[in-house]
C-alpha cells in the first residue's frame, strides 16, 4: 500500500472531553507513491440509537387443528438521534494526487453543548467518535468513510451539576415497621434510616444513619445495601418501552440479635462509576437510580428499603452540604472536604464551567489501525480545575473502598467504545465500618 501509519494522536490522552469542549489531534501517514485522493479529512459525529421489541397477541385461524387461536407476536422500534456530525478537510492535494512524503495535519472539532452523556445499555447506547480518511477511489467524495477500519471511539461528559438542584441537597428520611408471625404477631421491627442528601457524585461516600429497633423475638441474620440502576429505552413513533435493572456495589453487615436496639453512626457505602442520573438531553434513553438497603430475618419476608437517588459529576460544594436531620443518631455532619489532605482542597468554580484535563506525553497514546483501535487507560492525576478525579468504567461485582473496578458492562461489539465516568477521590473517615463487601 502506497498510504502507511495512517493513524490519529490526540492531544487528550484519556479519550475524555466536557461537552462545550473541543476535540484536537493529529493526522499522520507517510505516503511512499503517487495516490489519487479527493482529500485528507476528519469527521466527528456522536448519535444514540435504540431497538426496543414490542409485543402484542391477535387471534389466527389454525388450519391444522381447525380452531382460533390467539398468537404472541413482536415489532421492532428503532430510535435514532444524531447529535454531531461535523466533517473538516484537511487537506485537498493538487489534481487530487498526493505526492510522496510525510504528512502531519493538525485538525480542531468543537463538541456541542447541550448532548448527553455516553452511555451503553442492553438496548441502545450513546457514542461519539472520531473518523479519518486520506486515500480514497478515483472519483469518491472525500467525506466518504469506511464503517469501522478508521475510527476512534470517544467519551464526551455533559455536566450535571448537583449544586443547582435544591431538592438534590435536602436530607432524605424513610422509616418502616414489620411484624413477625400469622397467628400470633410479635412487637414489631422499627427501623429509620437517615441521609444527609439526596445527590451524588460516584466516588463519594454516603454515610447512612439509622436507628433499629428490634422488640420482636426474631433476629436479623444480615443487612444488604446496593445501588440499582433502572434504564428505559425508547423506540421512535411508539410508546413501546423496555426497561433494564442492574445491581452495582452490593456490601452487606452483619445482622443483629433479637430484642436489641441498635444504632448504625454514618455507615460508609462507595458510590460506583455510573452514568448521570436521566441522561440529559437524550431522547430515547432514561436513566434511575435508587439506594437499596434490605434487612434479613431468620424467619419471614424481607424487609426491603428502595429510595431514589440522584448521581451527578459535579460535587456539591462546601458551604451548600446539608447535614443529617436533626432526628438522626449523630448531628456531626457526615464528612468535611476541608479535612481532606493535598489537592483534595482545590474545588470546582461555579457552575457552569468546562473543566480541563491535564496534558501527557501523546506518543504514548497514538492509535494505529492495525492494532484494532484499541487505547491505553490513564489516570488522571490532580487537576487545579476539579477536584482530584480518575476516569472509569461501569462495572459490577466485587469491590473494595479505595479499589476501582475491573469488569466492564458495556461493549459497542467490533468498535469497542465503552464510556467512562469521572470519579471523584471525595473518601472521607466515617465512624461505623463494620461492614465487607459481598
């Protein structure tokens, strides 16, 4: 082949842009011969698409067994939303012939603002990504691209700022009783359990509060908290809808004996990397979350807690943090971000903003076609614009409090852009830890 090396370097290393941003790189390749080409150009185009299944019955004649009989059938919807689609010439040879030599062309796209999130479920996705071209077939427009063979997958963030909602600031309670027995009923099982908010960030810990009381004469073999995430995806022109549940970060403690009365002091539980509660500006795709907590018995049916919850990626400042309700166990506020040591000091500017991610040595990121576009992972170390932060993967299973996570949910098949989410180093001491993960 006359075209070598044909390959992209972005000056951002982590894949990671704020929409608002701008996307910047380089396009390199070493042309050894005489090739036609229409142009050297770069296309940048982020798009959701959903294929939601409804279902629905109709009565058919059986010619077989001479009778009527009613038939589940199903329809396919497909959602499709594009949100950018920008294509930029770089370069535009004379008499459309590149002459040999190496070629170097700096190219700059701007990411819109207002576009959701990346996202990939069982049913749709939201994906951005970035393709190049440089040798094209004798009257071929430039903008024509192959589907897979040059392209690189990106992660674009749009903020969404837990400081502008009041409500997502206000401390949440929830109490409930249950009793034990048919024929005879115990004294029941009281428990209230307290939050000091409502909103978010994945990295931040959520100290739950709670006061149990047990006068029946059942014990508690076990207590389960996890994070559900509800996803509904939408297909166009209908009001069909499927809908997904996972289950992330699932701890659990131990349980307690009966007639007790206990007192749980800002239990710690690590908010995972997740996508942004409802994706914002996304059409065919909603997104819930809910904080699970279940108590166990010995004998009987669960006694089940499910609030809903709000994950944003810009944590809540300082001075707006609401303390735990004043009947909570302990009035001490749950964490204090002033205590936190080194660059955990520096906070993000009033919303909105556009934070920045800190520059690395881009010859360690280039992203070559034969080694299947794949990219290496980066950290991201402190930056002056938000507070300390790492980039991660949705993933599900074993966890632990400073560890990160390793299996990843979402794949986009042969393109393989699985998203990334910001999760912030905000761990702060908490009084109870007597708790393992399952």
């Amino acid at each position: 082949m006359a075209i070598r090396g044909l390959c992209v370097k972005l000056d951002n290393p982590h894949l990671v842009y704020f929409a608002g941003g701008t996307v910047t790189g380089t396009l390199n390749f070493t042309c050894t011969a005489p090739v036609h080409s229409a142009g050297v150009c770069v296309q940048l185009a982020g798009e959701c698409k959903t294929r939601v299944r409804e279902f629905y019955t109709v009565t058919e004649y059986n010619s077989r067994t001479g009778n009527y009989e009613t038939v589940t059938k199903s329809r396919i919807y497909k959602g499709d939303e594009e949100y950018i689609n920008t294509t930029l010439l770089l370069f535009e040879p004379p008499n459309h012939t590149l002459q040999p030599s190496i070629y170097s062309f700096p190219f700059s796209l701007p990411i819109p603002e207002n576009i959701p999130c990346s996202f990939s479920g069982t049913h749709g996705k939201v994906r951005y990504f970035l393709r190049y071209r440089s040798n094209h077939a004798r009257g071929a427009p430039f903008i024509t691209f192959s589907k897979d063979k040059e392209t690189v997958g990106i992660v674009v963030l749009s903020l969404t700022d837990l400081n502008t909602s009041h409500d997502d600031l206000l401390p949440v309670q929830f109490r409930r009783s249950k009793t034990f027995g048919v024929l005879t009923q115990s004294l029941p099982l009281f428990i209230e359990i307290s939050l000091p908010k409502k909103g978010y960030v994945p990295g931040e810990i959520i100290p739950i509060s709670a006061k149990i009381t047990n006068d029946s004469d059942t014990a508690i073999k076990r207590c389960e908290i996890w994070i559900e995430q509800e996803v509904f995806f939408y297909g166009s022109g209908t009001g069909a809808v499927e809908d997904t549940e996972e289950h992330f970060a699932k701890i659990k403690r131990r349980g307690f004996p009966a007639r007790t009365h206990k007192v749980w002091n800002c239990v710690p539980y690590y908010v995972p990397a997740l996508p942004p509660t409802t994706l914002p500006n996304c059409q065919y795709i909603r997104i819930q979350h809910w904080l699970n907590i279940r108590f166990v018995p010995e004998r009987g049916m669960n006694l089940n807690f499910r609030e809903k919850i709000v994950i944003g990626n810009v944590p809540v400042k300082p001075a707006e943090k609401v303390s735990p309700a004043p009947s909570a166990p302990s009035a001490t506020p749950p964490y204090d971000l002033t205590e936190l040591p080194g660059s955990y000091h520096t906070l993000p500017p009033p919303s909105p903003y556009t934070p920045t991610l800190p520059s690395a040595p881009v010859d360690e990121y280039t992203y070559h076609l034969n080694s299947g576009n794949k990219y290496k992972k980066a950290e991201t170390p402190p930056n002056q614009h938000i507070i300390s932060v790492k980039f991660c993967q949705v993933s599900k299973g074993e966890t632990s409090l400073g560890g990160m996570f390793s299996k990843v949910l979402a794949s986009y098949g042969t393109e393989s852009f699985p998203p990334k989410y910001p999760v912030f180093d905000l761990f702060q001491d908490c009084a109870d830890r007597e708790f393992e993960f399952l």
